[in-house]
C-alpha cells in the first residue's frame, strides 16, 4: 500500500456521495440508539448466503466491536467458497441457530423480509431490526430501514458506519467492497450509481484491493463448475426474448458439481441478445426446484419471485418452486409473460 497518497487523504472522514432522505437519518438514529442502549447482538441474513449478505454481516459486526458491544453472527448455510478469503470469516457460525443465545439479545436481520427468510431458529420474540434494499422489502421490525435505491446493503451498512463515526478498517473495507461488488454485478446492474462507486472508492483507499477481490469472485471456478455450465448450455431454451435453462441431480452428479457451481449460470442466459428475461432452475433433492430469474429494463421479475412466495429486485429474483420439472417451467412462463 502506498502510504505517502494516503497520508495526504483524510481517511477520517469518509465521503458520502448520497443525501440523506428524513427517513432514513430518523431510522440511522433509531438504529444507533438502540446500540447503545443494547450490548449484545444477534446478526444474520437470509439462507443461502450471497456475497452481500457475508460481507455485510461482517462489516456491521465491526461497526458493534467498535461501539462495545458483542454479536454473534448467524447465517443458515454455509459460505460459498469464492467467498473464503473475507476476513473474520470464522466469525459466523454458519449451520448455527439462535436458540441458545441470550433472549434479552436484539435480532438484526440483514435483507430478510421475515423471520423465516433467515433459516435461523430462535429468533422468534426477539426485538427486530430490519435493514433491507429489496423492493420486496416487509415491515417486520422494531426498526424497519428498507432503501431499495440502496446497491447493496453493504452500502447502507457503510452509511450506518459513518453516521456512528467509527473507522473503516481494512477488514471491513474489503468485506463491504466484496458486497457491493457482488450486488452490483461488478458494477455492470441499473442498482450502480454514483454511491457505488463513492462507496467502492472510499473503501479502495481503506486497502479493500479491487483486483485481489474480483480475483477471488470471478476468477477462481471450479472445473466442475465450468463442465455444469455446459450442461445447461446444452439445454438452453428461447422462445422470444425469453431464455431458461436448468440442470438436475443427475446433472450435477455427471459434472461431479455441488449446488454452489449453478451460482452465475442464469447471468450467461439473461447476457444473450435480445433476451430481455431469463430463468435457471437447479433441482434439490427433495425433487423441489430452486427458481433464479434476471431481466433487462424495466421488466420485473420480482413480482415473478413473489408470486411464488420469493422475492428479490426488479432485475434479479428467486424463489423455491414444486416439481416435477416441466410444470414448474409452464408456472414461470405463464407469470413472466402474463
Ligand atoms: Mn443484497
């Protein structure tokens, strides 16, 4: 790192390209209320853990140290392996319940729209506090901050370490830039803004190194991977500006692949010409299907997920849908083109 830039910076004073609405420093000030008056915290995020809700875990967990109070971090499933080298990864417990864990301790939940989106048990009668950017976004909390204008919730948990005055470390300059990273698909979805790079710029100079992280992100497949997405490929289906694909257990056995490797294949069917909406369904072994749907532009494929009890953005969505096979196929074409 080259000290002699950044001695001249003031790495104190974090630039914030965003204003504020009312709202939003009134939930901030709620928020920071309640961790000084609370010394201990539950944090988690939803199921199936994706680089925003690792990294954001991460960085609010720095932002309690350095308050003084204690967290402990709670994530239903395991961290996909692209993301082994975030710092203090050790920290969560993945797999791991609430259950034990001092009932007097409030539940933050970071973009979950319930309870349930969690996968974590025993945080039923908690105090919750809801941080969310989906558009599909509930009000389940004590504190409900809900900004879908927000790229990732990384970026609210920036704004909260901001407003709060503590140091951006390295560590959790490079956790957060890993989220925003990912959210924002390198930068490349309609949620990049100006902030995204403010953000991702502050976090730069703080040592988050933004080739060692896209190193880590995209550069790093598994050759089991690489075969599946082959396997899907070879099933890809159009039918006008409409694109879906999937792969089954026995796919996945062929390819020798774990779940984790059908991460990023419905991106190579929404990046096709003319597509404006795309749709890739994994097989779990409950003969269930794990749905992925992006788009371009305006169409929302949130309200696809929703109807089917998922959620997510205007552009990216997912949701768990019943077998077998050809109907679950049948019930999204009929949302997305309905
Ligand atoms: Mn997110």
């Amino acid at each position: 790192m080259n000290t002699g830039v950044l001695a001249d910076l003031d790495l104190a004073t974090p630039a914030v390209n965003h204003a504020a609405t009312t709202e939003e420093e009134a939930s901030v000030a709620q928020l920071l209320a309640v961790f000084r008056e609370q010394r201990h915290f539950v944090v988690t995020s939803h199921a199936r853990p994706d680089g925003d809700a690792i990294g954001s875990v991460l960085g609010l967990a720095e932002i309690l140290d350095q308050l003084g109070c204690t967290c402990d971090l709670v994530l239903a499933d395991a961290a996909p392996a692209i993301y082994k080298n975030l710092p203090n990864l050790d920290r969560i417990r993945f797999g791991g319940s609430a259950a034990k864990i001092d009932q007097s301790a409030p539940a933050i939940l970071l973009e979950c729209d319930g309870i349930a989106r969690t996968g974590i048990e025993g945080l039923e009668g908690r105090r919750l506090i809801n941080i969310d950017h989906h558009t599909s976004g509930r009000n389940f909390g004590e504190i409900n901050w809900i900004d879908p204008s927000a790229c990732a919730v990384a970026a609210m948990v920036y704004r909260i370490a901001v407003s709060a005055k503590v140091e951006i470390t390295q560590s959790m300059a490079v956790c957060l830039y890993t989220s925003i990273l990912s959210d924002t698909g390198a930068f490349t979805y309609p949620n990049t803004t100006p902030e995204s790079f403010s953000i991702a710029h502050e976090l730069t100079l703080r040592g988050a190194s933004p080739s060692q992280i896209a190193r880590d992100l995209y550069f790093t497949n598994p050759l089991s991977k690489v075969r599946l997405l082959g396997t899907s490929l070879a099933a890809l289906q159009i039918s006008g500006n409409l694109a879906w694909s999937w792969v089954t257990l026995a796919d996945l056995a062929a390819s020798r692949a774990t779940p984790e490797d059908c991460e990023g294949i419905v991106g190579n069917l929404i990046a096709i010409q003319g597509i404006d909406a795309a749709f890739f369904l994994r097989e779990q072994p409950n003969g269930e299907f794990r749905l992925s749907i992006r788009s371009k532009g305006d169409l929302n494929v949130a309200r696809v997920a929703e109807a089917f009890a998922g959620g997510g953005h205007v552009n990216a969505s997912g949701c768990t849908l019943p077998g077998p096979l050809t109907s679950a196929i049948d019930r999204v074409l009929v949302e997305l083109r309905g």
